[in-house]
C-alpha cells in the first residue's frame, strides 16, 4: 500500500500541520497501541523527544492515546533517540517513542517507532499502523478499570550515561584531550558533556542551551561551521557535533577540518578487523558513501554493501547478513555491538579509542582513505514528479554515460522532505559539477 504516513525515518513534517498534529499523533497512538498490544501482560510504552517546542504538544496527544488503550506510559524527558531505543529493551517496553525531526529546523517535528527488540519497525508494521489509523473508531478501547497510567523516569539520563561509558574500552581514558562538543541545542544537551567529562576529557560545550526554537540553527552535525571555529580557537584536539536527535555526528579534528561519517567507517572496521572483532567481513554503507571508501576497503580485504538511503536499511541488511558495522556518510553510524541504530556519542567513544591507542593527532589517524570529489545538490519543490519528465530521464542518462564506469550518479527523492537530491562523484571534479550542473537544470526546466 501507498505510505501516507510514514517516511524513511517514521513520520516527520511541519509542527501543528498535517501530519505533525495533536490528532493525528492521538490516532497514531491509538493504532500503534492496537498494533503492540499482545498478551495479558501489563503493557508499557516510553516516550523520549528532543528540545523542539512543538513536543510539548505531541508528548500529551501520545500519552493520551496509549493511556487510552490500556498501557502504561514512561516519560523519559530530553533524550537522543538512541537511549529510546536502549531503554525500550532494558525497560522489556512493548514499544519506544521519540519525538524528534533530527537534524530538521525546529519548525519541523516529527516521531520515531521501536518495536520491543529496540529496533525501527519494518516497512510491513508501519504499514499495518497506518491500515489501523484510518479506523481508529472501531477500536478496542480500554475499560475504566483498565486504563493505563503514565509517570516520568527519573534516572533516564543517568541510565543512558552509563551505557554510553560502558561503550568505551576500560583501558583507556580520555584524559589529556581537550574536546569540543557540539550539541545542537539538542536531545543530547546534558548527556553528551557529562559522558566526555566523566571519561577524561577536558571539555567545552556549544549549543547546550535549548529554548525550543534553536534546535540545529547553525550548529550541530549539520552546520559544523560553529564547532570548526571553536576546536580552532580553543586549541583542542578534537571536535564532536551531534544532530537533534543525536543519532548521528561529524567529526573535526584539530585543524578545524571535518572528519565524515565514511571516514569513520573505515577506521572502526579497519580497527575492529584488527584485533578481529569485525563481523560480516565488511561495512554495510548507502548509495552516497562515497567511491574512495570502496576502494580502501577493498584493499584491505573487506566489502562494502550499500543500501538504499536511510539508516534503517542499513541496519537490516546489517542483521540478516550478520555484519556489526554500518552507517551512512552523513553521521549516522551504527555499530551493532552495542546499539540497535545510529548513536552518536557511542561512534564518536569508538573513534577516540582508536585515536588514543594510535597516539597520533585526529588529522593523521582519522583519515584512512581520499575521497573521490563529490558533488550533492538539493532542489527543493512543490510537489509532483518531475524525475519521471521525460527531459529530465533524458539527461540522467546522459549524465550517466558521461560518467562511465568511472563514476557514479544517484537522484532520489529525499524519504523526510519535498526535496529532490541530485549526488555525482568520479575522480574528475570538473566532469562531476558539469552532470549535476546539467542534470539539476533539467529538473527545473520541467518545473518544481
């Protein structure tokens, strides 16, 4: 069935609109609710969001729909949406929340589902809640007697905290490193200064003052600029930015330069396949990690799988092809030993480790590989299809045969906005401007 819904990553839009409303997040509440009812157990569901003021809206609208169906709810409060996932497991949760856009302006919202193993749910299970939400008057609700209650968990953080620690080898510490963290006024405000602090490291944080509407403004994995500027002016030896949600991150070392989720892969699996923890033979990555990555591990003896975009696909061709290393270029990185999906301070611990046992400066260990020049454009539009125009199909083909076999060329539809995502790559910088350049012209010559 066609997905109203549901996106890549859940259900996602611009707060107090459709479908990012009180109403329907009651209905979602009530069909999910249906959905993971199963058993004469007491079930419970808990609920984690990030510092965006529509949460304040969303947070009530679920708890009321799960309370309605007889379930009880635990509030976790500000928390990255990896720490849901964790304490969906530990808590034997029947379902996990996280209300969070990501790395989307604040203006945006939006709610992630975990199923009780702590990981997203499949494309079948949303597809069902979905079926549920368009007949939520014919449920089954709660008697009286039965109704669910709903009470905040204290010790969220502290509990998070601790698992995080717990990532990161007991032989080594971060003392000596000074450390800047950018937090993007996010989910992980509290957690991810204390994590650092307690391991070590001296720290400085930004963008760890939430008001509700500075969440991702100009800072945070997606505009590292801030943290660029700060590791540079404070000396430090290395920067961390993390996005709304804190699933994902971008590196800088001490020379202000940015260190990508495809570099990261490749240190970890390298590092892993040393000392012969790496599972699967390789890295599971999308189709916009980049050619460079390829081709060093490769050289090294190992694979690499690519998915579609997305870190949930990443994750499942993870588990049924039994790899522990996956993510996507952009930050998100999932390493299956100690997560069920992106988690951002748990990467950034594993590449300090790294780090600290190399003894050298982030700008000599934390980059494995060249990258071959790469280009990513993003159009913005109104709606319709115009990647289906028979121009633009014109010009993708002809961009793809400009580029050969020694390069690479993927449009998609962006899966969380109305934006169209034009990547080139090959070792020619200037070829790859000329096809995105051509390609991106097509597209708007058949109208946005």
């Amino acid at each position: 069935m066609t997905r109203k819904f549901f996106g890549t990553d859940g259900i996602r839009g611009r707060a107090n609109s459709e479908p990012v409303t009180a109403t329907t997040s009651l209905r979602l509440a009530l069909a999910a609710g249906a959905e993971f009812t199963r058993g004469d157990h007491r079930h419970r569901v808990v609920i984690g969001k990030d510092t965006r003021l529509s949460g304040y809206m969303l947070e009530p609208a679920l708890t009321a729909g799960f309370v309605a169906m007889g379930m009880d709810v635990i509030l976790l409060g500000p928390l990255p949406t990896p720490a849901v996932a964790m304490l969906t497991r530990s808590l034997r949760a029947d379902l996990g929340v996280m209300i969070s856009a990501s790395h989307n302006p604040y203006e945006d919202n939006g709610i992630k589902l975990f199923g009780p193993d702590g990981y997203k749910l499949s494309d079948e299970v949303e597809a069902r809640i979905e079926s549920l939400m368009g007949k939520t008057e014919t449920l089954t609700l709660a008697a009286p007697s039965d109704l669910g209650r709903a009470r905040r968990l204290g010790d969220a953080v502290g509990r998070y905290t601790e698992h995080v620690k717990r990532s990161f080898p007991r032989d080594l510490t971060l003392s000596g490193l000074k450390i800047v963290v950018d937090c993007a006024h996010g989910a992980a405000y509290r957690v991810a200064p204390t994590v650092l602090w307690e391991l070590g490291a001296e720290v400085v944080s930004i963008g760890v003052s939430p008001d509700g509407t500075n969440i991702n403004a100009h800072c945070g994995a997606v505009a590292p600029a801030a943290l660029q500027r700060s590791v540079v002016a404070e000396h430090a030896d290395l920067g961390i930015a993390l996005d709304g949600d804190a699933d994902r991150l971008i590196l800088v070392d001490e020379r202000g330069e940015v260190i990508d989720g495809d570099q990261m892969m490749a240190l970890v699996a390298s590092s892993w396949q040393t000392e012969g923890r790496l599972a699967g033979g390789g890295v599971v990555a999308t189709v916009m990690s980049n050619l460079g990555l390829e081709r060093y591990l490769g050289g090294i003896g190992l694979s690499l799988l690519r998915t579609p975009v997305g870190d949930r696909y990443v994750v499942e061709r993870m588990r049924s092809d039994g790899f522990n290393v996956g993510g996507e270029q952009s930050g998100h990185i999932i390493l299956a030993d100690y997560g069920t999906t992106g988690d951002g301070l748990v990467a950034a611990l594993q590449v300090l480790a790294v780090i600290v046992r190399a003894g050298k400066a982030a700008s000599e260990s934390g980059r494995l590989f060249r990258p071959y020049p790469q280009l990513l454009k993003n159009l913005r539009h109104n709606g319709g299809q115009p990647l289906k125009d028979a121009r633009v199909q014109t010009a993708i083909r002809a961009a793809e045969a400009e580029l050969g076999k020694q390069g690479r060329l993927v449009i998609r539809n962006s899966g969380t906005e109305p934006v169209i995502r034009i990547m080139a790559e090959a070792e020619d910088e200037a070829l790859v401007g000329r096809v995105v350049a051509e390609v991106a012209a097509a597209i708007e010559r058949a109208g946005l």
